[in-house]
C-alpha cells in the first residue's frame, strides 16, 4: 500500500509502509557488516555451538559494493553549469553548492541508495545552523525512512505531495513530528504517541523546540521542495530497488562457507598424538587412564597398527573443494552485482596498460553507474532550481533561477598521458578549443583558468621561431638581364 494522498494516520509507521521499513532496517544491517543479526541460520548454528568462542566472519561484500557505487558516481565532484564563469546566476549556484557542501551530501545520499533503494532531497530557506548569522537557501539529504509520498493515483510515479515523520521524545511521552509537503505549503503537525497509536493532535507549542513554529508556510515555489531519487526501479513502481535485493543468499552462504573452514582449521591445529600399546595406564583409584604427562592429547591403538609409534595423528581437511566454493560464489557475486573483477582489485589479468583498458575491463560497472546518473541527474536539476527560486524569493534576488546542465565524472583514476595525447589530438584537429582543453586537463575554472590561458600564449609568443630571410628573385625585365 501507498499513500496516494494525504490521509489520516492512525497507527506508526502507518499502514503499508511496514516491509519497506523492515527492508532498510535489514539492509543497513547488512550494509555495516552485522550479518549475525540478519541470517536466522547463522543465529541458529551459533547457539547450537558448545565452543561459544567459535566466531562468524563476516566477508562483508555489501558494504564493498555500495562503497564502490558511491566512490565512481560522487567521489570525483560534478560540475553545475547554468550560464558564464562570471554570471550572476552561476555564481549564485556555486555559492548554494559550497555553503551547503552539497558535493559531500551527494555522496552519502549515494552510498544510503545504494543499500536502501532510495534518496531524498530537501530544499529549504533558513538557516543552517541555529548558530549561523544569516538564512540562505539549504539543500539536505532527508533519510528515507521518515519519507512517505503522496501519490497520484492515475500515476504511480508522480508525487502530489510528502510528508516527513518522526518520532520526538519528551521525558516520558512520544510525539509523533509531521512536515506535510503540497504545492507552495507546508503544513507543521506534532500528535501525541501511545505506543504505536497515533492518539490526537497537540500545539506545536507543546515542545519547546517548536515554539513560534507556524502551523502553515508559504514555500514561494509552486512546487514540492522534496525531491525522490530512486536507486534504479521499473515503471510500474515508485520506490527503487536496493543493490542488495537479489544477492542476500549470496551474502550468507559466502560468510557461512568461510566460518565454517575456519572452524575446521582452529579445530585440527591442534594434533593429538598416538602412542603404542601399554604407554597408557589406569588408575583405580582416580578411574582414568594416564601417562606421564597427562596434559597431552593421546589415542590409543591396537598392537597390529603400533608401527612407528608414537607419531601425531594429523588430519586431512580436504579444504580444495571448499575454496573452489569461495572462488564460484565471488565470481557470482560479481556477475549479479555488476561489480567487475577490476574494482575489487581481483583483476587477474594484471593491472590495465591505459585508461581506456580500464574502462573496457569495468564496463558493466560504468554502466551500472551511468543507471544511477539517471536518477541523480534528474534530482539534482530539480532540487538545485528549487533551491535557487528559494534564493531569489527570499535571500539576495537579483538573477532569474535556471535548470542546471551537469558535467558528470567518470569517477575512475585519470590517466595523464592519455588524455593529453587525446586532447592534443583534438586542438590540432580543430574539434575544440585551447580553453576547453585546459578546463578538462587542469579542471580550471574561471580566473585561473584565464591566467593559465594568457601563460601559455605568452610563452608560445615568447619562443615562436623568427621568420626566415628569403631573397626574392628579380622581377622578369628588371635589372641584371644581358
């Protein structure tokens, strides 16, 4: 079930939203490496195990992966382009960009899509810390997990509006917060919690914290200032699709194939020791068998099988098969992940000659993150014009606010020789220019990167060869002829 309007809640969470709840809960279990707490049969196996010393290693793929998706969507910053290095309207964008360090809120609102399915954005005006001077335009990420959409019900994937709820405690008492989203508004509710029943409306007042906090507000964007971004999703659904979703047996046979071949190897490090018949005696009084040194671990055999004895009994694990397991389900993983061997450093083919042998060895994880770049592209375009209407309504003005153009980076390690050859390649082709060249060699921007471009001029003006001395032949009939 999901909201497709703004309705009466009577119960937290409200009806509907319960699975996709327990999804994030467990997902971000899995997402820190507390496995144990997620697989009933790890639980299980664990409390039938006499030794309570055994431990369940944990080979947290999870984590690797989302980590991964988050360092190669966000981990080289983006460019937001809406005019000239010196426009009012791009500087205004920039300064939203910096005063919110929104290039680091990219990044963990990339990292939490990964293992929820889901991110949100928020904008508004005020400010951004109860300490700042000033207010300003904010972008901030909200958790999804306090997001619950108002949907229109002739399209699933259309928002009508949001609301943002939040459990606040007071000494012994629950609230239950509500920030309601609709075009141009939001509404501020607090209702009193018993238990898990939503038990009637209080006055904001009721919280010291709220105090002065309006009921209503005008937004001054005809819009919603909450943006969802979706992990990736199919068009018959609204909510996105967590990395994990199809590789939790995965997760747990790999952890519990590794546990269970350390628990074999602690179990037979320690040889016991076969000795021959008679070494072994028997104590009436005590009613046990005994030798010298009682604190070794010994196995008595037969005089036929005496031999060489005493000896070490030492076991074979036949461990082969086992690791042949490890190595099927990692290259599972991988497969189903659409994480290439190259990102976890288990390239066997070495390390890659060239940048562009890299990106072939890692196609299918480019294109896993050029999916996400759908979805963040989108939602950023959204959020940061919302942000820049807010901006101009309330704060400075003086620009009219524009839908951004995003440069995106590959996120993979920059190979200089490569993409200096590709860019001298281009000026002497004519396919661009020497500033565009310098901006994506140097990533300059504005007044360096004019002073970079009046150096290098310089220098091509200082070193340029003199022109050489021709003699030009006499004009036919003029002087010299016989």
């Amino acid at each position: 079930m999901i909201c497709l309007a703004e309705e009466k809640w009577e119960t937290w969470p409200p009806e509907g939203h319960e699975k996709r709840l327990e999804n994030y809960a467990r997902y971000r279990l899995l997402f820190f490496g507390r496995h144990d707490e997620v697989y009933s049969r790890v639980q299980a196996w664990l409390d039938r195990e006499m030794d309570k010393t055994i431990v369940y290693i944990v080979a947290n793929f999870a984590g690797l992966i989302s980590k991964i998706c988050a360092d190669l969507l966000f981990g080289e910053q983006i460019r937001v382009v809406v005019g000239e290095e010196d426009s009012q309207e791009q500087q205004a964008v920039d300064k939203i960009i910096s005063d919110n360090n929104l290039h680091t809120v990219n990044y963990e609102m990339a990292l939490s899509a990964s293992w929820r399915g889901d991110a949100v954005y928020k904008a508004r005006f005020g400010k951004y810390r109860d300490w700042s001077e000033g207010e300003q335009a904010i972008i901030e990420a909200v958790p999804a997990n306090i997001f619950f959409p108002h949907l229109n019900g002739d399209n699933v994937q259309e928002m009508t509006g949001a609301t943002l709820a939040w459990v606040k405690e007071d000494g012994d008492r629950r609230y239950l917060r509500k920030e309601i989203h609709l075009p141009g508004i939001i509404r501020n509710e607090l209702w009193l919690l018993d238990g898990s029943r939503i038990r009637r409306q209080v006055p904001l007042s009721t919280l010291p914290e709220y105090e002065g906090l309006p009921e209503e507000q005008e937004t001054g964007y005809p819009g919603l200032l909450v943006e969802h971004v979706p992990n990736w999703r199919l068009d018959d659904m609204f909510w996105g699709i967590s990395d994990y979703v199809d590789l939790e047996s995965m997760f747990d046979e790999l952890n519990n194939r590794v546990s269970k071949i350390s628990r074999i190897l602690d179990k037979h490090s320690d040889p016991k020791l076969i000795v021959p018949p008679g070494l072994m005696r028997y104590d009436e009084k005590l009613r046990r068998w005994y030798i010298e040194k009682e604190d070794l671990q010994v196995v008595e055999v037969d005089q036929e099988q005496a031999g060489d004895l005493p000896k070490y009994l030492v076991w074979d694990a036949q461990l082969e098969a086992a690791f042949k397991q490890i190595d099927k389900l990692l290259e599972l993983l991988m497969m189903m992940s659409e994480v290439s061997p190259a990102a976890f450093g288990l390239d066997k083919a070495g390390v890659a000659e060239s940048g562009r042998a890299l990106k072939f060895r890692l196609i299918r994880t480019l294109a896993k993150i050029n999916r996400k770049k759908l979805y963040f592209d989108q939602g950023l375009k959204n959020i940061l014009y919302a942000a820049q209407v807010l901006d101009v309504t309330h704060g400075r003005g003086g620009y009219e606010p524009k839908i951004p153009r995003i440069e995106w980076a590959d996120g993979l390690p920059v190979d200089q020789m490569e993409q200096a050859e590709v860019e001298q390649i281009r000026l002497a082709s004519g396919n661009t220019s020497l500033e565009s060249s310098v901006r994506r060699l140097d990533g300059l921007d504005g007044k360096a990167l004019q002073e970079e471009l009046d150096r290098i001029r310089g220098g091509r003006q200082g070193q340029a060869p003199s022109a050489p001395r021709v003699s030009l032949p006499p004009a036919v009939g003029q002087g010299g002829g016989s």
